[in-house]
C-alpha cells in the first residue's frame, strides 16, 4: 500500500507543523494544559478538521485525523487534540456534529469508565460502551493522575443517549488516533537524541561517533518506522486488526524511550529537559491502551 500523502494532507501537516512549532514551545511545556496552543489549533482549523463542512468543519477522514495527531505528538504538546480529533470524526460518521470540545471514553465497563482525557473539560463526553457507543448526560467525574500530568477522570454516568448499536469502530478510531500520536512522540524523541549525540563530546569524540551509540540510535529509529508503517496501515484501511497491531507497536515504542533516555545519560532524567514531556506522554498513551497483552489479546481474538 502506498501511503504518501496527497497535496491537502501535505499542505494539512505542514500548517499543523507551522501552529505547533510557534505554539507548543519548551517554555509552555511544563504547563498540564496548554490552553493557548489549543486555542491556537481552533482558530486555524486543526481541531474541526474531521468536523462535517456542514457544521464548519473540514471534512476530513482518519487519515487526515492520523496527520495532525503525529505532529501533536512531534511537540508532546498538552492539548486534548486525541480525544477531540477522534470523538469528531466519530460523529460524523454516525451523522452526528456536536459545538464545543469532544473526548472520549474507551477504557471500562457498564456505566464506569476510565483514563478519559480532558473530560472534566470536555463539552460531551462519547462512550465505548459494551452495549454500544453513548453520548453521557451530566456524568460524575473522579479527577485521575496522568503521567503528563494533563486532565483525565474517570466517569461514570447513568443518563446517556445511544447513538450506535456497535462500539468496535469507535475504538479502532481510538487506536489510530492514540498511535498517530505516539508515532510523532518518539519521532520527536527521536531527533532530539540523535541532536544530542552528535552534540555531545565524551573522551575528545562526539557521541555519535561511538558504534555502540549509533547502534541503539539506529533501534529507536526502526522502532519508529515499525510503528509509522503500522498506524499508517490503520489509518488508510480503518481495518480494526491493523489499528490493533498498531496499537501494539506503541507499547514496543515506550521501550524505545528508555533507549533514548539511556543516551542522554544523567540530563535523561532531569525533568526539566524536553526528553521528559515524550517520556511521559510516550507513558500516557501506552497506559490508554492498556499495555500490548490486551492488543496482542485483541489480534488473536480477531484472528479467530
């Protein structure tokens, strides 16, 4: 399969590459919520681009979705573009739009869910449940910890409004979506280790002169590739193993963290240095899929 983009999706990545690279700077990036890239990603359009044309939107698909998530995650910025992203393009598909912030809820059963990203911010909260997918009425929200330190609750709710019989689609959105942004988090980490190698002198050399060094760098570069291809693959096909296999690549990705943090030596664990926010957030959208068991569970399940 071919995955190049065509010239919208291109012109559509570099405007979302050129609004996070102004925005989501390393100054802001301590912050839990970065309201003002967000802002930012609305007023340009980024955040309603899989929006119906006929509520404002752009009308975009999962690839398009796939785009903006990666360069998110190229930034590690804080902003609730995942769940938003994903809950829209969802909507639209079941001839849904919805005015204000979306995110969604995945990971639960019955009427208690889980790890649900910006939810005590979100406008409407779009449910995974077993008997199909919701839209919670007045849910009640548990504020959670997240290793980015970024909004997230659990929610439970007793009101809602059934809108699809089957959440299987809605999941795989949330996989793509959660793999697309771990895609541009290590690509992100990524440059900043192979920037830091050949910067760095040990023993009158540059770091990326050493064998040892270029070949872990070249582990974590095949690893992003792996993954790159896998999300890729899900996001042009919407094939519900593919996003599942993806979605096991970016468990294999976190490991990839460690490599670079190892390289980076002592300045890997200083939480104040930029490789921190793609640990974190590399940590974050593992935990939202629950670990590669439960996707490596999924395919066999599937393959039955």
């Amino acid at each position: 399969m071919d995955f190049t983009l065509d010239e919208t999706q291109r012109d559509l990545r570099a405007l979302a590459e050129g609004v996070l690279a102004k925005e989501a700077t390393p100054e802001r990036g301590g912050r839990p919520y970065d309201e003002k890239t967000w802002r930012a990603m609305t007023e340009t359009g980024l955040a309603d681009v899989c929006v119906p044309e006929e509520a404002g939107g752009a009308g975009q698909g999962a690839v398009e979705m796939a785009v903006v998530l990666r360069e998110v995650g190229a930034r590690a910025a804080p902003v609730p573009a995942l769940g938003h992203l994903a809950g829209t393009l969802a909507l639209a598909r079941y001839g849904r739009a919805v005015e204000g912030l979306v995110t969604v809820a995945a990971q639960g059963s019955g009427r208690r869910f889980r790890s649900v990203p910006y939810a005590a911010q979100a406008d409407h909260i779009l449910i995974a449940a077993d008997d199909g997918v919701h839209l919670a009425r007045n849910p009640a929200l548990t504020p959670e910890f997240t290793a980015t330190g970024e909004p997230a609750a659990t929610v439970a709710f007793e009101r809602a409004d059934r809108i699809a019989d089957d959440p299987a689609p809605l999941r795989t959105l949330m996989r793509i979506a959660i793999a697309a942004q771990a895609g541009g988090v290590l690509a992100g980490a990524l440059k900043l280790t192979t920037d830091h190698v050949k910067a760095r002198r040990q023993f009158g050399r540059a770091l990326a002169e050493f064998q040892a060094v270029t070949m872990q760098v070249a582990d974590v570069y095949i690893a992003s590739r792996a993954l790159d291809v896998a999300m890729w693959a899900a996001a042009w096909g919407g094939d519900e193993t593919d996003a599942a296999v993806a979605a096991f690549h970016v468990s294999e990705a976190f490991k990839a963290l460690y490599t670079c943090q190892h390289l980076h030596g002592g300045l890997g664990l200083d939480v104040t240095y930029p490789l921190h926010r793609y640990f974190a957030q590399a940590k974050h959208l593992a935990h939202l899929l629950g670990g590669a068991d439960a996707q490596l569970d999924l395919i066999g399940a599937l393959a039955r």
